[in-house]
C-alpha cells in the first residue's frame, strides 16, 4: 500500500484515502480535505448562483414555471413540503395562529353592515362555484378578490361584485396586488 502526503492537511494517508480517478490515485487531497475543499468553494459561490438562478428565472419565466411545475407534481416532493409545512405549523403554532388570525380579522373588517341576505348567498355560491370547478377540472380553483384585501395601493371589500373564481395558479401569481385590466 502506497502512502501519499495531503497537499492540504500535510498528513502521510495510505492511497485509499485519497480519490481514484480511473483506477489510478490521484495525488493531492485526502477525501475528507476534498470534500472541505468543495463545501467551502459552494459556500463562496452560493450568492453569484443565487443570483444568477433569480437573473435567468426573470428572463425565462415559461421555463422556470414549467420546471416547477415538474418539480411539484413529483410525489416526493408533495410529500416533503406536506410535512415540512406541518412541521413549521408545530414549531411555529403561535406565528401560523397569527397569520390565520390576522386574515379572519381583514376579512371580517372588509365585510360591511350593509350586505344583505342576498349579497350573502352569492358570496356563498362563488366558493361553491370554486370548489365545483375543482372536482370537475381536476385542478384547484380559489376565490380571488379583485381588489386585494390587504392590497398595498388600495383595500378592497369582500362583497359579491369583488369576488372571482380562478385556478390557483393565478391566483397565487396574482397575491395582493391590484391587476389594473380586472378594474
């Protein structure tokens, strides 16, 4: 057994130690020291690829939706987000609890004194408009607010007239922004 002197930490290893690149050893770096070597090079990269992935996911928006997509439809991946998304509800009940609270409140505040019966049961019929629309299609469907309850440049009401059911990706998309063509 041949013994090799690391060109990082200096120590004498036995060839084992050390990488095999087609059967032969390759001289310079133990494997430990290797795969240091490597974490820190990621680790000095990670921002210039960060940025980079967020420069070409702007200019290829179809592309990047599309792998996505890819990569959500994955049973694996549905299961892992499932339960890492349950698991920070339990590490984080009090910040999940407020999140929920806070939206109820908007809600609830956005509903004005003045609805009547009426403006009521069609408030009902579009969320069972979006839950019909998601057993026939297939595809979830959401009720969308036009004008954002908790928009930045303006609050809308949750009334009838500001009610839209849509598939959830556009709605997703969409979040608490004003679409100006929708007004």
């Amino acid at each position: 057994m041949q013994q090799i002197t690391c060109s990082r930490c200096k120590v004498i290893k036995p060839d084992s130690e050390f990488r095999k690149v087609k059967g032969v050893t390759r001289t310079g770096k133990c494997i430990p020291c290797l795969r240091l070597y490597y974490k820190e090079v990621y680790q000095s990269r990670k921002d210039k690829h960060a940025i980079a992935c967020n420069n070409w996911n702007k200019n290829n928006p179809e592309k990047a939706l599309a792998s996505k997509r890819k990569y959500q439809k994955k049973e694996s991946t549905k299961q892992k987000t499932k339960i890492r998304v349950k698991e920070w509800r339990k590490n984080n009940r009090s910040a999940y609890n407020a999140i929920g609270s806070k939206y109820r409140a908007t809600k609830l505040n956005a509903t004005p004194k003045w609805l009547n019966d009426i403006d009521f049961e069609r408030i009902t019929n579009a969320y069972k408009l979006a839950e019909l629309q998601t057993k026939l299609t297939g595809m979830q469907w959401h009720i969308d607010h036009v004008l954002p309850l908790q928009g930045k440049e303006v609050c809308g009401l949750h009334v009838p007239n500001n009610l839209r059911v849509i598939p959830w990706l556009e709605n997703v998309k969409k979040g608490n922004k004003l679409i100006e063509d929708r007004v």
